[in-house]
C-alpha cells in the first residue's frame, strides 16, 4: 500500500487586496488499482505551508494588479499578472523576474509581426516550445524524433499530482535545453520573442501550438517542422519565468531553462 499526503495553500490578492484564500490537505492510499481519498490532516505540512506563504506575502510586488501565491508541500510559488501578462516565480528570484515584466506591462502592447521571419528566442522563451515538442511526448510515450545533434534537453519524468485525490501522472519535473557547439547567427529581418503566454501539443496530430505575449502572435507546427527549424543557439540555459503546466486538470509547475535560440520561420 502506498500513501500521499499533501497539504496546499492558494490566496489571489488583486492590487495589494486578499480576495481569495483555500486551503486544502488530504491523504490517499492506494491499495492495488484502487485510491482511497480523505482529507486527513498532516498538521506538519499546513505549518509548512502557512510558513511558505509568510515569505511568499513578504515578498510580493506592490506594483503587481494581480497575484496568485501557492504553497503546497514544499514548493512555493507566485503568479504575478500585469496588463495580461504573467510570470511564474519564486521569492528568490521575484526580483529579477519583475524586472523583465515591468517594461512590457507598462507599455502599449507589441504590434503583431505583418509576415513570417525568423525567430530568435529571448530570456529562455525557448524552453516552452520545447516544453511542448520535446516534454509533453515524452510524458506520453510518443515516438520520438530526430533534433539537431547539439541540442541537449535535459527532462527527468515521475508521477506527480496536484492534490490527494488526483491520480498521479507522468509528469515532467524539470526541463533544461542546452547547446554543444551550435551554430549561430543573427537572423535579419526577424522576430524577436521576450514572453509567451502559453503553450499545448495535440498528440493525435502531433502538433505543437505557442501562443507567444511579446509580440502577441500564435505558432501551430507540428514537432517535425519545429525540428527541422531550429537554426542555432548561443550561450549557456537561461531560467524561463512562466512554466505552469496543465494536464487533465492538474496544474504543475515545471522549472525550465533554455540557451539563446533562433529558429526558422514557424507559422
């Protein structure tokens, strides 16, 4: 028999406001085939999450509109939105991540790219397409493909759930794209991506879609395609603030890193 306890904190605060807190706990076993959920207390973890959540709170932009502070077992982690755009960070690097959110949050949106160009990927943006290309197959168990031989992608997998009573799944835990003697060069004209607001892959298709923030456009490629455009990188993985992975429901996080990366043009 196997046993997993968690226990969660969740608050939403809106411009500097507490407008929503949860807290959850539970226990599941799992006997064979079968899990059996309560919501049994572990006194321990709640005390652990309510210390996380006193140094997520401390740590809080006052400039931030709204904010999504979560604790849960361990891991703590803050959600920072500024006119529709997000970060996912932690206290320790809350900082520096505000820094690369704050001059696109207070200006005028980016212009929609007029014609497709090649892609350079800034601030390990990288790492969220090939959350989708490289991750998300590999959780599942698809076939995979052939990329370029000087990248590295780094991507350890175990069952992970969000809560007591959801299944556990193959998940990803972490991912790091690196290079080993990529060639690179500045494309010119291109598009230069900073922030993308989310990402999924189709497995019946096989298709990777990117929803890119900064500038606001939508990638649809399928993981060939997105192979076959990847031109170069340049420099050592660079930690991506905005990882939040969704799958059936269950809402992890996955930190992610990735070098400098240009790419062909993906439509």
């Amino acid at each position: 028999m196997t046993t997993f306890s968690i226990a969660a904190i969740d608050e939403l605060w809106l411009h500097g406001t507490l407008a929503e807190r949860r807290l959850t706990h539970g226990r599941a076993e799992q006997r064979g085939n079968e899990i059996v959920a309560t919501d049994a207390r572990d006194d321990a973890l709640v005390a652990a999450c309510e210390r996380a959540m006193v140094e997520l709170r401390a740590a809080m932009p006052g400039d931030a509109e709204r904010v999504r502070l979560v604790a849960r077992n361990g891991e703590a982690t803050m959600t920072i939105e500024m006119n529709g755009i997000s970060i996912v960070t932690t206290p320790e690097h809350v900082e520096a991540d505000m820094q690369l959110l704050r001059p696109y949050a207070t200006q005028s949106p980016a212009p929609r790219p007029l014609r497709p160009a090649p892609l350079v990927w800034h601030n390990g943006s990288a790492a969220v397409l090939l959350h989708e290309a490289i991750g998300h197959p590999a959780e599942l168990d698809v076939v995979p493909i052939e990329w370029p031989s000087w990248l590295r992608v780094d991507c350890p997998i175990s069952l992970r759930r969000t809560s007591f009573s959801d299944v556990p799944l193959r998940r990803m835990t972490r991912l790091v794209v690196s290079q080993n003697g990529a060639p690179f060069a500045l494309p010119s004209p291109r598009i230069d991506v900073h922030l993308v607001r989310g990402g999924a892959y189709d497995p019946l298709t096989d298709v990777v879609t990117i929803d890119v923030a900064i500038p606001a456009f939508t990638i649809r490629a399928t993981r060939a395609q997105i192979a076959a455009a990847i031109a170069g990188a340049l420099g050592e993985p660079i930690r991506y603030p905005g990882v939040v992975c969704s799958r059936e429901g269950q809402e992890l996080v996955v930190d992610s890193f990735a070098p400098l990366l240009v790419t062909r043009e993906l439509t």
